[in-house]
C-alpha cells in the first residue's frame, strides 16, 4: 500500500483559512451597520383642553344642599 503525501496540506489549509478569511470579511464588509442611536431633545406638546381655560363645577346628587 502506497503511503499518503501530505507535504502539500499546509499549503492548501493554509491557503483554505486565507480563502475563507477574506470572503467572510468581504460578505461582512457589505453590511450597513447603523451608529449608535443618540437621545433627542424633544420638547413636551403641551395638549389644550377646553375645560381647562374655564372654571367648571361638578355637582352631584348627594353633596346637594338638603331641602
């Protein structure tokens, strides 16, 4: 039985991780990666309510004057 050369496998795994290496850096380099998000100042909207330019009472059955 003839004995297996293997003088030539660390060219070729090398040369395999290099290969790998390169199109995983290539494949990753075409993604857009967003910065980091940043607080905004963003200023409360104040909401206007019509009851609250003008004075209003609620009245109910039992806090009535007793007759």
């Amino acid at each position: 039985m003839p004995q297996l050369n293997t003088s030539t496998w660390f060219i070729t795994i090398l040369s395999m991780i290099m290969t790998l290496f390169i199109v995983f850096q290539l494949k990753i380099s075409g993604y857009y990666y967003y910065p980091n998000p940043e607080p905004m100042a963003i200023e409360p909207q104040k909401y206007t309510n019509p009851w609250e330019t003008k004075w209003t009472k609620i009245y109910l059955p039992l806090s009535l004057p007793l007759q």
